[in-house]
C-alpha cells in the first residue's frame, strides 16, 4: 500500500488516486537560460523514480515536465549575449535533453512550453480577472489579489498576517496589496510580448504552470512536485491562481524533494557555489555513480555534496556490478522475500535508501552464491538485482564496460597518458595515475597468461604489479580467464 508525504497537510498518506489504476502527474521542470546543475539532477532523478515505481506497481502515468522558455532572466541572458532569445533557449533545451539522457531520465509523455500555451495562459488570466481574484495596473501589469483568496498559504504554512510584517517596503504604486504578484507583464521596449485583453505582454512565471497543467492533466487531478525551493511562493500561488479560475481542488498530493548542499549551505547559483550536472559528469567513472549518490538518501532530506561523496557512491555502485560480473541472469525467475522488501521500502514515501541498501544485500547473497559455485542460484539473485536495480534507473550497464571504465578522482586531480613501456619508471618516479587504453590492459594481460603457462611466475608477477600500478586490478577465474577491472 503505496505512502506519499504530502506537503499540503504535512504527513504520509495512503495514496488513492482520482481514477483507479492511473495517475496524473506534474512537475515543474526548467527554465532553460543555463545549463542544469545538481539541484536540478536532483529533482530530474527523484521525479523519474516516482513515475519509475508507479508503473510498476501498476499504475497508468501520465508524466508531465513543464519547460519555461520565457521569463526575466531568460530575456536578460539574451540581451546580454547579443542573441535571439529562441535561439538561447534551444540550445539549453538540448542541453537539458543531453543532461537528462545520461542521468538516465526517461522524457516526459508532455513537455509544454510556455510559450506555447499562451492562449491558455491568457484566457486563465481573463478568467481571474472576470471572478474579481485579479486586477490590471495602472502600468498595464495584470495582478493577483492575494488577499482575495482565503485559503492562501495553505501549502506552506504562511499567514497572510505574517508576510506583510516582514515584507519589504517596494516603491510599486500598481500593486494593490505589496503580497499581490504578477499574472501578466505589459511589454517593455525591446522584449518580446504577445497580445492580450490588456496590450501586448507576457505571463508572469507563476500562471504558466497552473495554465498548462490544467490543460494537459485536467482541473483536478493526483500529484504535483518540485523542489522545496518551489513550495513558496510558485506552488502556493499555482494553488491560488487554478482553484480560484476552476473552482477546483486542483492537486490531491503534493511532493517536494530536498535540497542538495555543498559544504552545508544550500547549492544556488546566487551563493555561486553550484557545479553543472556536465562538469560533474567529468569526475566520475558513468552517469549512475552521481544518480546512485541522489539516491542513497531520502529524497525529502537534504543531501550534502561533497567530491568525497562521489567516489563513495563509485564503490557502493561497483560492489554491486562486481556481484553481476561474470553472471548470466536467469530467465524467468521468482522473486524472493527481497523484492518484498524492496517494494515495502519504496511503498513507504518512495524511501530509496533502504531499496538501495536491499540491492547491497541482495548482492550479497549473489557474491556467496557465485563463491560456492551455486549457478542456478547465482542466475536467479543476478536476474533479481538487475530487475529491482532497473526499478531506480541502476544497473543498466553491461557490468564489464562499466568495471572497465576508470573511476576519476576529484577535480584538480592528474591523469598522465603513457606507453606500457615506460609505466616502470614513471610509477616509480611520478605520484599521477597512469592512463592505459583498453587495448594496452589487454595486452598486457595475454603477456601475463603466457607467462603463467610457461610457469614465468617472476613474470607474470611483474605485469600484474605493473597494472596495479596503473589503477588495473585483475580477477584470475577458473579455467584460466582473467577480468580486469579500473580501480
């Protein structure tokens, strides 16, 4: 029986959808003028697992994940940059696509675009206009009358009371009420602007959401997540905005992840500490290690980014292909208690880090089965890690290419590129890790295997030490095969 935190009342309840057997489902994606940094992954991966695990306890999903290809600083970026402002967006459009193809995030079944819903986002506006929740300024802006809405700050625990004594005092003689915000923008020279009932303009952030997903998902409908950082104002003026222009509840439930913090304070791009999920991408060995690090934690909790938490996850995520290596997976097979687990684990608020810790442990008993030489059960918990493992988007690569692959280490840190020759010598001399191609290891290995059938133990014994030098561990199985993998 499915549990989801629902931010809206503050505690787990058993999920009911509106329709039996489906799920309608938003979250709000990107605005595309940068490219995505690691809150962004954050929010990209929880989101995926949440649809990931609705469709396989059965549910019909439908998936929407909003893109914003208007707003302030949108325009700003454009300007500064000299470009057409479409042309900016595109490119970070492909650039979000890119980043959430190798994090291993499936595409959404919609992806609206702001600007392409603006007859939606007009007529919404006209609508609260017409039911006197919203009003137009003296300067041509259309805004909302919080006050109007009595339910305000339901979502986030705010009262109205309270955010006036800690407003601040802005020189805005349009506004009504300084809490009142914007639903449409009146054109200012140069930006670009569409025609409304109230002159040419363009939607305030917070109306696209409510327009598009009304749109797409219906007045009413299950579920509605996002960053904390969205909680307030964005979501709790989306709830303002839809249930005052439908007279509907709008969203059952509403989710929201935590943040990611680097050193303890909250990653932005204001406080200038974030890294991009590319950079990041850079450092370690594939994708999965940095979507195995989000998900080692509970997505509600906040998660500290630190390189060092990294190459901790690269040694959870390589335990678990070590036990797959060498592994054909059985066809077929039943499921045992752990999948039981498993599911109980992520019935219970989509609680990843003890799914995760029940992957270790089936790895584990998958390492016994292989030592004891038990085939048949081997296949079968290798069949069983690779399904739930694929139920959190992990465990998707052919376990030899990723043992394969180097692990990195930490920015700032040295790779030096060298002929198998001089790896003696410069291991001796040089404290860098030494790179060797696939081919080289390979080489080198079938050198080693000669070595041993012509009992040249001294040999044999020195490529071993050559490659372990170069960060080459190998495996020596039976019969004579030997696997190497990059440590």
């Amino acid at each position: 029986m499915l549990q989801i935190h629902n931010s809206l009342t503050g505690r787990k309840e058993v999920f009911q959808p509106i329709n039996p057997g489906e799920v309608r489902m938003y979250v709000c994606g990107m605005t595309v003028y940068d490219y995505c940094h690691l809150g962004h992954a954050r929010m990209l991966i929880v989101f995926d697992v949440v649809r990931r695990h609705l469709e396989a306890s059965g549910y019909r999903v439908t998936f929407v994940r909003n893109i914003t290809d208007i707003d302030d600083k949108i325009i700003q970026r454009a300007q500064a940059n000299g470009e057409p402002m479409g042309a900016l967006t595109e490119r970070f459009i492909r650039a979000y696509h890119e980043d959430c193809e190798a994090l291993g995030v499936r595409r959404a079944d919609h992806e609206p675009r702001a600007t392409e819903y603006l007859p939606q986002i007009v007529a919404m506006v006209q609508s609260l206009v017409e039911k006197g929740y919203a009003y137009a300024g003296p300067n041509g802006d259309v805004y909302y009358a919080v006050a109007r809405f009595e339910p305000y700050g339901q979502l986030s625990g705010k009262r109205l009371a309270d955010l006036r004594a800690g407003a601040r005092i802005e020189v805005d003689e349009a506004k009504r009420d300084p809490l009142d915000f914007v639903l449409w923008k009146a054109a200012k020279p140069g930006e670009p602007s569409w025609e409304s009932p109230w002159g040419p303009g363009r939607p305030g952030w917070h109306i696209e959401c409510s327009a598009m997903s009304v749109e797409l998902l219906g007045e009413h409908f299950d579920i509605h997540g996002g960053g904390m950082d969205l909680k307030f104002p964005h979501h709790e003026n989306e709830i303002a905005q839809t249930c005052a222009a439908c007279g509907s509840k709008f969203v059952n439930v509403w989710m929201h992840n935590g943040f990611v913090r680097v050193d303890d304070e909250k990653m932005s791009k204001s406080l200038g500490n974030f890294f991009t999920v590319r950079e990041v991408l850079q450092w370690v060995r594939d994708p999965e290690v940095v979507r195995y690090f989000m998900l080692a934690s509970h997505y509600r909790g906040p998660i500290n980014y630190t390189p060092e938490s990294l190459v901790q996850a690269d040694a959870a995520l390589e335990r678990l292909y070590l036990a797959l290596r060498g592994v054909t997976p059985a066809t077929g097979a039943a499921p045992t208690e752990a999948t039981a687990r498993f599911a109980a684990a992520m019935d219970d608020d989509f609680n990843t880090s003890v799914a995760v810790a029940e992957l270790q442990s089936i790895a584990g008993e998958l390492n016994r089965a292989k030592a004891s030489r038990q085939v048949e059960l081997a296949a079968a918990r290798a069949a069983e890690l690779q399904a739930l493992g694929a139920r959190l988007g992990l465990l998707e690569r052919d376990p030899e290419l990723f043992l394969r692959k180097s692990p990195k280490k930490k920015p700032g840190d040295h790779q030096l590129q060298v002929e198998p020759a001089q790896l003696t010598a410069v291991g001796q001399q040089l404290d860098l890790k030494v790179a060797l191609s696939d081919s080289d290891i390979d080489r080198l290995i079938e050198e080693r295997v000669a070595a041993r059938r012509a009992r040249n133990f001294k040999e044999s014994d020195r490529i071993r030490d050559l490659l372990a030098a170069a960060g080459v561990l190998l495996e020596d199985q039976p019969g004579g095969r030997t696997l190497w993998r990059r440590g």
